[in-house]
C-alpha cells in the first residue's frame, strides 16, 4: 500500500498512483482527525471522494503516531490524550473513538486501536502494554459497525517475546478479526530480530486471512517477509525516498543526485516499463534533483511506486506458480548485483 497520510500520496496525482497498480491506499487517522478533521471529512462525502481515490482505502488507527508524533501524551485504560504536532491542542484517543473515526472517513479496512510498545522494553512491561491493547482490541471490534465491503484487522503486539506475542496472537483470533496485523516491529529493533520475531509469530495468525506487516519495508524485507508468510505491507520508503532523489530499482537503490549520472542516457531501470523511466534519462532526472525541480521528486516517486508494486505482482505471480524460492534468488542476484556500470567518461 503506498502512504497517502493526510489524505495525499506526496507528489502524486490519485491518477497516477492508480497507474502503478496500486488497488489500495493508506491513510491515517492521527493525522486527518487534526486536519481537516474526521467530521469534516465524512460532510464532504468521505476520503474517497474527498481525495478523488475511488479504491479501498486502509487507515492505520492513530495509536502509532499517538506514540512517535504527538509531544505530550498520557496513556490510561481509557485511551491517550496528547498535543497535536501542529498546534499544540489538546486531543483524546480511545478504541472507540478511534474506530468512529475511521467510520467517518469510510475506511473499508479499519486497523483496531493499540499502543505501540516502545523498543527496547522489558519483558514486564511489554506484557503490561500488549494486555493494554488486547482489551483496546475487544474495545475496538466491539464499536466496529458490521457492513458489507469493509472489515476490521486486530494487531498482534508483544515486542521480541514469543511467549507473548503467542497471548497476542490467540487473544485476537478469539476476539476474531477480519484480517490481523503484526504491530510493534520496524521500531528500531533491526531487520534480523524483525524476521525472528516474524518466523515465529506469522504461523500463530490464521491461515486463511490476511496478514500485514505495518510499516515495512525496504524490498528486502518484503520478500522476506513474504517468504515467512505475510501478505500485506504499507511503507513511506518508496514515496519519502522518491522525493530525495533515492530510486529503488532491480538493480538495488540508486541515489539520482550522485554525479556518476549526469550525462548518463540510459533510463533509471531499463526493465521499468513506468513513464520516468521510459521517457526520461537519468541525466535528467539527476539535472531535475540538482536543481531542485518539483517534476524530480514526482517522477521518481512515480518510479518507486510502479518498482515497488510491480515487485509485489512478481512475488503473487511466483507463489501462484509455485516457484517463490526461484524468484527470490532472482531478486538477489538482481538486487545485490550493483547498479548499471559507469559509462565510458562519466
Ligand atoms: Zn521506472
């Protein structure tokens, strides 16, 4: 899912996020509830058509930036009340606040209201915190509104202990969730305690549902994860790495400012088939980046966003036929082999 927080996927026309293949959307509750505020929202006819997105759209519940946005904050059994990062003013989160909200915006799949437990934390009180929001869980699908076409997905927390994401996990799947998330990672705790934890805690979440690593990843770690069994993932990688001039490409990151690409002819990735890459050079987009024109951040942004989706088709595509473990070394080989060689001069 590309990240279009406040209701905007930076740098991109609705449109033009569509033509990446992208079938759904991330927005954020923590971000549109203080502008231009949920209400607000739901009296223009919903984010749907608010944005001009006439697709699913996902909302993260807020518990997250509650957590690494907002300046001061106070978590009690009821919710959390914090500053807003903008103005300071003062606001309250609850699971059923939360899950309003996100009725309000008309989200088709509402994530349940967690806090996001701090990493590195003690085992004590990482327990203390996934209990917190296991009973917000039981809250938040308890003031979800049933309805066609929309759904629910609870979060599995408990930080890098097995015991408790295992309490987590069996505690959401008796609340019973229409898809279920893997919450509390890419917080810091490093890729290889990430996979841990996912080769473990993917296997306790259902089969036959959904699930979601929030906040992941690089490409790497998709396929990763995807090899440990996870289906869905959101990330402002390819949108925030677009607008600096970092493309993601089959040959692994590229940064476009870098000199080597300045009278270079050749396209960014020459297996793209997106419009920066088919009619544009690289020298161009690094000249766009050098002078700080909006048309580099746009197009590359529109790159990483095909790169990412077309990497996610090729994934469906391997397991369909049954072949990921091949497409996995291909990415490797792909990924880690180094960029184009320098041209003659450059
Ligand atoms: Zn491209």
């Amino acid at each position: 899912m590309p990240v279009g927080t406040v209701g905007s996927v930076k740098a991109m026309h609705p449109e033009a996020v569509r033509d990446t293949g992208a079938e759904i959307l991330l927005g954020n509750v923590y971000h549109l509830m203080l502008r231009p505020g949920a209400e607000r929202v739901a009296e223009l006819g919903g984010l749907h058509q608010f944005m001009n997105w006439p697709h699913p759209i996902l909302t993260d519940s807020g518990g997250f930036q509650v957590y690494s946005l907002s300046k001061i904050r106070e978590i009690n059994e009821e919710g959390a009340v914090f500053r807003s990062h903008i103005d300071g003013s003062k606001h309250q989160l609850s699971p059923e606040r939360s899950i309003q909200i996100q009725h309000l915006l008309d989200s088709n799949i509402t994530m349940a209201f967690d806090e996001c437990t701090p990493y590195p934390v003690s085992e004590e009180d990482a327990a203390t915190s996934m209990r917190l929001s296991m009973r917000w869980a039981a809250r938040s699908r308890e003031a979800f509104v049933e309805r066609d076409g929309y759904g629910i997905f609870g979060i599995v927390q408990g930080s890098v202990f097995p015991a408790l994401r295992e309490e987590s996990a069996k505690a959401l799947a008796d609340i019973g969730f229409h898809g279920y998330a893997i919450g509390g990672l890419a917080v810091g705790e490093g890729p290889e305690m990430m996979f841990e934890v996912l080769d473990y805690t993917a296997p306790m979440l259902p089969e036959d549902q959904p699930r979601y690593l929030m906040g992941v990843g690089k490409p790497p770690d998709m396929v990763e994860a995807v090899r440990r069994g996870v289906d869905m993932f959101d990330c402002v990688l390819p949108t925030r790495s677009g607008r600096n001039g970092q493309a993601f490409t089959r040959r692994g990151a590229i940064n476009l400012s870098n000199a080597r690409h300045a009278a270079d002819p050749r396209p960014l990735d020459p297996d793209c088939s997106c419009p920066a890459c088919s009619r544009y050079t690289r020298a161009y987009l690094h000249h766009l980046f050098r002078a700080k024109e909006i048309l580099g951040p746009i197009l590359c942004t529109t790159h990483n966003l095909h790169y990412y989706q077309e990497l996610m088709q090729g994934i469906r595509g391997a397991i369909e036929a049954g072949e990921f473990a091949a497409f996995a070394e291909a990415f490797y080989a792909g990924y880690e082999g180094g960029d184009l060689p320098r041209l003659e001069g450059s």
